[in-house]
C-alpha cells in the first residue's frame, strides 16, 4: 500500500514538472514544425533559453530538431549582459527561437531582442504573449484554454510576407496575421 502511494505521489511530481516546464513554451516540436511549415528554406535554428532548463529540454530539441531537418544551436541566457553578446553571434538572415525566462521575458530585454533582430534581419519566434505585442514574426502562444493560438506579425518582417503563403498559414493554422 504504501508503495502505491510513493507511486503515485512520484508520478504526480512527474507530471507537475513536464507541465510546469511546458506551461509557457510551445513544445520543441510544435516551434520546430510551424517554423518549417511557413519557412520551409531554413536550415538552423538558434535558441535562446535560461540554463536551468537546456537539460530538461535538450533530449525533446534534438528529437524535434532530427524531425525537421534543423540544426539547432542553444545559446543558454542567465542574465542581460549575455542577450547582447549572444546577438552578435547570430547570423543575419537566420531563425532565432525565445524560450520565456525571468531574464528573457522582461520588456527591456524583450526590445532589445527584437531591435538587435530586426536590424541584423533575424526571424523572431517566441512563445511569449509580449514578444508577439512588441513585434516578433511568429508567436506560439497558450490560451487560457490552453490550446496554442499561432501568431504571425509582417509589420517589422514585410520581406517574408511574399514567401508566406496563405496555404503555409492555413497549413500551421495561423489564427492572427498581422501586416
């Protein structure tokens, strides 16, 4: 009997934490398959994540990575001075994903981002409701029914309106298209 409950009880912890870590975030593999569904010419993918949760995440990325032929490059951001270093690593004209994190979610950070971005070129995916407000390319975004609502922005990336198809959007179920 008591076996059953420490079971049961670890199995709820279980549980708790994988919800816990996917509460905010699209999946890796749901990042992965609406990007390559709208942008079927990229390649790699850089991440930007806080390190506490590249080990838990790290076996579901290179899956997702494998699925859809991407090379994925995790660049772990613990604090603020990391996000303008980590920028210039990037390679204009590439696809940056945004986990949310304290660091990583701040609206000073947030417009940071997408500023440093927008002016090396670089695709902006996040899952984060204030990187989608402030003008990220796509946003996977959680209801409060919890169901993923698919955003996609042209404002500040009208160069990939032309190569974005209304079949891509209706293929990933894009719920709002901002131009």
């Amino acid at each position: 009997m008591k076996f059953k409950k420490l079971f049961l009880i670890s199995l709820l912890l279980v549980i708790l934490t994988n919800i816990t870590v996917f509460s905010q975030d699209a999946s890796p593999s749901q990042f992965f398959y609406v990007i390559k569904k709208l942008l079927p010419e990229t390649k790699s993918v850089s991440i930007f994540m806080d390190p506490e949760i590249i080990d838990k995440e790290r076996v579901s990325l290179n899956r997702a990575a494998l699925q859809n032929q991407l090379k994925v490059k995790i660049y772990p951001i613990a604090s603020p001075i990391e996000l303008g270093k980590n920028i210039r690593q990037l390679s204009g004209g590439s696809v940056l994903v945004v986990y949310t994190s304290d660091v990583l979610t701040s609206k000073s950070s947030a417009a940071y981002v997408l500023k440093k971005c927008i002016e090396k070129n670089i695709t902006v995916v996040s899952s984060s409701q204030l990187y989608s407000d402030l003008g990220a390319f796509l946003g996977l975004l959680r209801g409060e029914d919890n169901k993923l609502k698919i955003v996609v922005n042209f404002k500040q990336y009208a160069n990939l309106q032309s190569n974005v198809t209304a079949d891509r959007l209706q293929l990933v179920g894009a719920t709002l298209v901002t131009e």
